[in-house]
C-alpha cells in the first residue's frame, strides 16, 4: 500500500514539474496551428465579408472590409506563428480573443434564438440554422490560459525574460 501512495506521489510530482514546459507548449502548439491554419485560408482565399459585414459588432461593422480581410488574415497568420514560438503570446493570445469575439458574433452566433434551449443548438461543430459557435468558444477557452500564464517555459517570452533578467511569474 505505502509503495502505491509513494509512486502516486512521485507521479504527481513528475506532473507537477513538467506542466509548465509540457502543457502550455501543447495548447500553444494546438491553437497555433489553428490559427495559422485559419490565416492561410484567408490568405488563399476570397473575401467573404462583405456578406457578413452588417452582422460585425461595432466598431468593425464601419471598417471597410477590405480592411477587416487584410487584419484577419494577418492577426492569424502572424499570431498563430507568434502562439507557436510563444513569442508576444499575451498580446497575440488577447488579439485573437477579440477577433474570435467579432467572428463569432457575425458568423457562428444563432440568428435568431428565443430561449436558451434554442441558443444551446447552436453550440455544434456545423451549422443547421442555429448558430455554430462550439468552435470559437473552445479557442477562447484554450486562449485564457496563455493571457493569464503566459507562453510557459518553452517559449521564446519565457527565454527572452530571463535572458534580460526581467522578472516573470513563476510557472513551476
């Protein structure tokens, strides 16, 4: 019994030391790729939004949308290289916060919803008339983290702050 609780605790310990360098480098790596994934689409792609240009929140509903495709495309690309690396990644995960919140309200929110059995439909991967914002939701989700703590011991913020001796929350 004692042998259990010591590999628990030295287990627990193990996880405990490599989830500054493991975890925030995998949810990096994950939105990352995303988000560039979503920029080069843009990037290859047409501009789709003056379709939607009258559901953008405001102020970018005033925006031409050339303008919008031009910082979307670029927010992406760029922040989702910048999250990788973990290189400006408060700034770049906070950027891309706001453009998940201007995306979701012009596309993935419900049109038209009377009752919150009717908006919980649309939280789904395909849209079928109800909104399909499971997706930015999760972005959003897995974006916090790297507000809050930072790029993690494996990223270049990290190396930087110490190469220059600037104080940073510890993340062990």
């Amino acid at each position: 019994m004692q042998t259990a609780i010591q590999m628990s605790n030295n287990m627990i310990k193990l996880l405990n030391a490599s989830a500054p360098w493991v975890a925030f480098l995998l949810l990096r790596l994950l939105i990352g790729w995303e988000f560039l994934e979503a920029g080069l689409e843009k990037y290859n792609g047409e501009n789709w939004f003056e379709h939607v240009k009258d559901d953008f929140p405001f102020p970018f509903n005033s925006i031409p949308t050339s303008v919008s495709w031009f910082m979307a495309t670029w927010f992406e690309l760029i922040g989702g290289i910048a999250l990788i690396i973990g290189l400006g990644t408060r700034f770049f995960s906070i950027s891309l916060i706001i453009l998940t919140i201007v995306a979701t309200a012009a596309i993935h929110w419900p049109a038209d919803w009377q009752s919150l059995s009717e908006l919980v439909q649309g939280y789904a991967i395909t849209n079928k008339g109800q909104g399909n914002f499971k997706l930015p939701l999760i972005f959003l989700t897995m974006l916090l983290p790297l507000v809050f703590m930072g790029s993690g011991k494996l990223g270049l913020d990290h190396l930087f702050s110490r190469k220059f001796n600037k104080p940073q929350q510890d993340l062990s």
